[in-house]
C-alpha cells in the first residue's frame, strides 16, 4: 500500500487495517470471477493475516449479515477497499487539518480512523452507514482503536445535515450517474467531494468542487468499482426475455466487425464514453473461452422492456449479429454512441466531468459546456 503524499504514507502505516477487519472476511477464489470462499481468524490465522496484508478488497459481510441459501454462493455486501485505492481516494480528497468530513459508507471503520487521524483533533469526522450490525461492529472498531468520529446508522444519500456544512465528503459506496442532491448541499463552497460514480458500463472516481455559487464540477479519473448504495443496488440485476422469444426476434447484421467489439467493450478504449452516451442500459458480457472468442454480449432496459443479445464473433472477418427486441433498439444505440465516439477523437474516461449547475446534472467532454449527456434535471 503506498501513496505519494508523505502524510498518508505516515498514516496508512501507523493506523493498521487488521484492528478493523473482523473475524470473518471472504475473498476471492477464481481469477476475475466472484466466487468467495470465507476465511476465518480462528480456524485459518495465518491466511486470514495475509489476506489483511495484501493489497486486495476483502469482503466483510455477504448477503446484508445473513447466510446464503443452500447451494448458492454469498454475493458481497460490505468490504474493506483495496489499500491503494483507499490510499488514491484520500489522497484525492485533499483533506487537511481541522476540516470537517462526511463519509458516506461506514463499513469497518478503517476509512473513518483514517480521516479521523488527517483531520485531527481540530476536525470532525461523520460517518453513515446504513446497516445497524456493520454501524456497531464499526463503533467498537474504532474506539478500540482510539478514534471518536460520528458514526452515524442511517441511509448515507442523504447525508447527515446535522453536521453540515463539510469541508470535504467522500463515498465509498457508488452511486449510479446522479450525484445524491443532499452532498452537494451539505458541501461546503470551496469543498470537494470524491466518489464512485458509476453506471451499468464503467465506474470511476470523480473529484468534485464546489464553486462560491453552489454549483459544482469535476472530473472523472481513474477506474473504480465500489458497491452501490444500497437501494440502488436493483439496478445491477438484468432483465432477460424468455430463450424463446430471444430466439424469435430476427438475426440482423450489425455495423461493426473485427476489432470493433475490443474498442467498444474494453475499459481503456471506448466503454466509458460509450455507457455514458446510452442511458439506462444494462450490460453483460459472456466471454468466451479464451481459445474461442465467440462472445455473447446482453444488453438490457428492464423498465422500457428492451433487449438486445449480439454475437461478439472475433474469428470472422463478417460483421457481428444482432438481435434486437422492445420499443429500444439498444444496439443501435450502442453503434450511434460508437460513431460518436470516433468523431470526438476516441476519449477515454479521463477526458469527461460532471457539471451541476442549479440542480441540473449533465456529462461533459473536455469542458462543461460541451455536454455530453444530461443525466438529471
Ligand atoms: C465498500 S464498503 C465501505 C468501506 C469503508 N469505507 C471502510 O473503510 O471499510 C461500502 C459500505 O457502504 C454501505 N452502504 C451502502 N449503501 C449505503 C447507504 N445508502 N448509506 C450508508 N452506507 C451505505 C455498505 O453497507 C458498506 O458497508
């Protein structure tokens, strides 16, 4: 775990993570795949310590605290971040002595020794987390450990008004394309916020000030992928028509062929730009074995009731497949957004911000006034 900045350095090394880290955590098995298999500090010390030491997110609660149902594996619910994405975020909120902070997402409590430590005994500290058990388990955490900020047990989209105004806010849960209202009110003028902002395609971390006026702009940098605030979770879940009428809804020829798919579906080249420009689009890749590359790629609106399931052929020098179902032509959709993101010279994440003018929201490209996308308002 490193960071550039001397005193995050200092006090990522001297607050430690395991006097957070609960008894159980579940990490990763399988390479890229979410399979967790749970590790215990009783039963398995020595690999629930290297775990900790890692620089890997570990998950610290499945299923909102209750067991799995027989047979299925445990989704995650809380988690402790990636130390160097703890680190980046930080680093990010430029949080100094004396300030004021409002976290979103309690979790173990780690992230709020942390700002607890930066912002010092002349600072404040709130933290919202909207389960009970992880609210408490993170209050005993932390006073084991020494540090007294606010843990507040509530739903974190609204911020905690009580303390407002903050100098400085920052999610560790995401939250999908608009920014909560209540963050930017209980922010300060002059304060910036960082969070996970994310849609269905590809998260990022977006660095936010806030103006005398109110209003609010900032950029996206990097990569980010952060559980959902709770009730936004739903969004995550596709909506897939039955096989049959999948099967029915006619073969066409899309646009695109070749090295097409890679520029639009992978995370360095055209997705940002492109989940940015289709709004409400669920995506779901079915990759192939490596060996094949017949991929299988669902896209779908559940509230328009529109789908689209195109065959990602690598191997053939024809074009892709498509078939389309529903009032949206979602693949279409998918092309337009494409073509637009040749002529605006292929960008990558970096290259867009959010703007929030009077209670307005919208995607820029380059500059606040070449909108991309209004997303709210
Ligand atoms: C990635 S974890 C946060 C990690 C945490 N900052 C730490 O240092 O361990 C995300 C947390 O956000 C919480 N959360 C989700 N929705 C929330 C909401 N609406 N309000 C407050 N907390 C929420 C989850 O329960 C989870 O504990």
């Amino acid at each position: 775990m490193s960071s550039s900045d001397p005193v995050w350095r200092r006090l990522l090394t001297e607050v430690f993570r395991e006097w957070f880290i609960s008894e159980t955590i579940w990490i990763d098995t399988a390479d890229g795949e979410l399979a967790l298999s749970a590790v215990s500090k009783s039963t398995e010390p020595q690999r629930w310590a290297r775990a900790i030491t890692e620089d890997r997110y570990l998950v610290t609660q499945v299923n909102f605290g209750a067991d799995p149902p027989d047979g299925e594996l445990p989704w995650p619910s809380s988690s402790s971040s990636m130390p160097s994405i703890v680190a980046m975020m930080l680093e990010a909120l430029d949080v100094r002595h004396g300030q004021s902070v409002l976290e979103i997402g309690t979790g173990t409590g780690w992230n709020a020794a942390l700002l607890s430590r930066r912002a010092g005994d002349a600072g404040r500290v709130v933290t919202v987390e909207v389960d009970p058990t992880l609210a408490e388990r993170a209050r005993g955490a932390l006073d084991r450990a020494g540090y007294s900020p606010t843990v507040v047990t509530g739903d974190g989209a609204k911020g905690f008004p009580d303390g407002a105004p903050y100098d400085r806010i920052i999610a560790t849960a995401s939250f999908r394309e608009v920014l909560p209202a209540a963050w930017l009110e209980q922010l300060r003028p002059g304060g910036r916020l960082v969070g996970p902002w994310d849609n269905d395609w590809l998260g990022g971390m977006l660095v936010l000030d806030k103006d005398e006026d109110g209003n609010a702009t900032g950029r996206f940098r990097d990569q980010l992928a952060f559980m959902r605030l709770r009730d936004q979770r739903a969004a995550y879940y596709g909506w897939e028509p039955e096989e049959s009428e999948i099967e029915r809804a006619a073969l066409t020829e899309t646009g695109c062929r070749g090295s097409d798919g890679d520029n639009i579906f992978n995370p360095e080249l055209g997705r940002f730009a492109i989940g940015a420009l289709v709004p409400d689009c669920y995506l779901h890749i079915d990759f192939n074995t490596p060996a094949d590359y017949h991929h299988v790629v669902d896209l779908d609106d559940g509230f328009a009731r529109s789908f689209a399931r195109m065959y990602w052929d690598v191997n053939t020098p024809t074009h892709y497949q498509v078939r389309q179902l529903g009032p949206r032509k979602l693949w279409d959709e998918v092309e337009a957004a494409y073509d637009w993101w040749h002529d605006n010279d292929e960008p990558g994440m970096e290259r867009f911000g959010l703007e929030i003018r009077d209670g307005k929201q919208w995607l820029w490209l380059d500059h606040p006034d070449h909108v991309v996308r209004v997303v709210t308002g």
